[in-house]
C-alpha cells in the first residue's frame, strides 16, 4: 500500500462533501482511505456513514469519543497500511495530482514532500525554502525551525513519524503546533514541489473558528501544546540559533496569537494580563535570569508593533503584570475541565 489519505470527523457531514468528491476520483487499489470520527453526534455519524458507503464504498471508518483531531489521526495512522500517510481536513481538499509527484519521488525516501497550499484562490508554499531536494543538518536546521509549514500539505513516510514517535498529542486542539516546533529536529531529507496539492477552505465555523467570538477555555490548549513543545525543543537545540528560533516560534503560537484573539474577542484586560503573566512564567522556567530580561524586552516590542490602536490597553497588561505560576494553572486547569482530562503528549524516540 503507497499511501493512507486520514480525514478526522466532528460533525462535518455537509463539509466533507467537496472531499470526498475528489477522492471518488482516485481509483488507485494502492491508496487507501481512513476516515476517524472523533465522537460526531449519533445523526452526523449516521449521516456521515451514508455518505461515505455512497460516494467511496471501499472505505475504512473508525468510531472514538472525542479527544480531538490529533488522537483521531493517532488512531489513523495506527491503522494504516500505506508507507506513506496524508492528514486531511475533512473541511478542506486536496489535488489528485499530489500522488504522481510522491510515486515520482518515492524512490527518495524522503521524509515527507511538502506540497503548495490554495487559499481563497491564492497558492503558496507555507516552507519559504526553495522548491527540490533538500537534507537537514545542523547548519540550516535554524532556518527550517522558523520556516516549517502547516503539517497538512506535507506527505508524510510513515516511518519517519512511528521511528521518532511524532504522533500528535490527545484530548486538544492545537496540536499541529506542538509537532510543527518538534518535526525540524528530526527531519533528514525532504522534497518541496511546486504543484498544488492542498486546498484551505476557511470556514467560519470550525474547531479552531468557532462562529461565536467567546474564547472558550479549548483554546488555551495553544499555550499548553506550545509550552510543552518549546520546552522539549529547548532541550535539543545543539547552537544557538535553534534556541533562537524555538523561542521566536514559542513567542508567536503563545503570545502573539493569543493577544490578538483576546482583542478581537473583546475580552477584558484582566484575561491579557493573565496572559502575560502565564507567558513570563513559563520564560522563567525556560531561561536564565539574563536571557529572560532579554526576552521580555524583545516580546514588549513587538507587542507594541503588533496591537496597532491597542496598543495602549495591551501595554498596560503587559506593564503591570507579574511572572505568576497561578495563571499558568488556571489557564490549565480550564482545559483540562472542558476535556475531562490533560493533554495525552506522545513520548518522543
């Protein structure tokens, strides 16, 4: 079996239409299909199950409760037979033409090929690396830190993911960012092509975009997948520009993000400040009384460049908020109560 194509389900039975679509188009006998639904209401399961008989036949469909997109693609890539595997969105879609290009490049062995992604009609690559071959090394792993990409146009070989233990973490969402931080220090080889290969629909109303504007305690699974990352990525920094990298990269998933959802959302003051002090925390626990100085002068800028007419509310919670460990927890402890439970990280080879 070539490849395994792994599409997690929550209540997506009239988005996942447009997919399933194109992948009645693909006849191979080498490529096989792997839905996972993550605790669907019993009707969008039921629904979904027709739709998939109907429009595919030769499908494989799995059944879990709910512990998110990344537990589902764990138990698809379980279940999978292919060398390689692909996770796809059930909301969005991919280019048939993607699978010439990995059996053209599958001699290679690469560890995954990254494909251009199509969003509202534009395409590029989310790797600002230059199209062809290319070999990770201590040299450049700095630069492929900061320029990973989305996880959902690569191809991944499976064994680099079973190897390495780079299975996604459970009971989150989020958790493509803890394994976007972590894959750069163990890739070897890999193949950036120029064809389309996936296509980005941005619904308004998905696990990560909710139609409501209320920030629900989910989404703070960002700051634990990030800080969980970050702390495992520290470890394995060889110079310093990974460390620089890795924590450019933390900064942004656990504090930039976060800050202009907390505004657009209308949230109040009270929330950003205890954000900020989670953020200087977790710093304290990553860094050395200088490095963190440092780091607090160089996150206090580019706060003030991002948050434009904000800028004053966004600087007084930065200003008079403290490193704190109690914030940390209760952005924690909120989580873990909407999930019943803590994030499942995987454990690394």
């Amino acid at each position: 079996m070539l490849l395994s194509i792994i599409i997690p389900c929550f209540n997506v039975s009239q988005k996942v239409i447009p997919l399933l679509d194109t992948l009645s188009l693909i006849k191979s006998c080498d490529i096989e299909f792997i839905f996972v639904d993550d605790g669907s209401d019993h009707e969008e399961h039921l629904a979904l199950s027709e739709l998939l008989y109907k429009k595919l036949g030769n499908v494989q469909l799995y059944i879990q409760i709910n512990k998110g997109p990344g537990a589902a693609r764990n138990l698809g890539t379980r279940k999978s037979r292919g060398e390689y595997v692909w996770f796809v969105d059930a909301d969005d879609n991919l280019n048939p033409s993607a699978i010439d290009t990995l059996r053209e490049a599958k001699c290679h062995n690469f560890d995954f090929i990254d494909f251009k992604i199509s969003k509202r009609e534009i395409s590029s690559s989310s790797m600002t690396l230059g199209q062809g071959a290319h070999i990770a090394s201590d040299e450049n792993r700095s630069q492929l830190i900061y320029c990973f990409g989305r996880l959902c146009t690569k191809i991944f070989n499976k064994s680099f993911i079973t190897k390495n233990g780079l299975f996604y973490p459970e009971r989150c969402i989020y958790e493509d960012n803890f394994l976007a931080m972590a894959m750069p220090f163990y890739v070897s080889e890999f193949l950036i092509s120029g064809t389309i290969g996936y296509y980005h629909n941005i619904s308004r109303n998905s696990i990560t975009r909710p139609a409501s504007s209320i920030i629900e305690p989910r989404y703070f699974d960002r700051l634990v997948t990030a800080r969980e990352s970050a702390a495992r990525c520290l470890s394995l920094c060889k110079n310093e520009d990974e460390r620089h990298a890795t924590l450019e990269k933390f900064r942004r998933q656990f504090l930039m993000v976060t800050t202009a959802k907390i505004i657009k959302s209308g949230s109040s003051e009270m929330l950003l400040s205890s954000l900020y002090s989670a953020y200087k925390f977790v710093i304290e626990e990553f860094l050395k009384s200088k490095d963190v100085h440092d780091e607090f002068i160089d996150a206090r800028k580019l706060l003030i460049h991002a948050s434009g007419a904000d800028k004053q509310r966004v600087m007084q919670a930065w200003d008079s908020s403290l490193p704190d460990e109690k914030a940390m927890t209760d952005f924690v402890q909120g989580r873990d109560e909407a999930w019943g439970g803590e994030v499942d990280f995987p454990v690394f080879m």
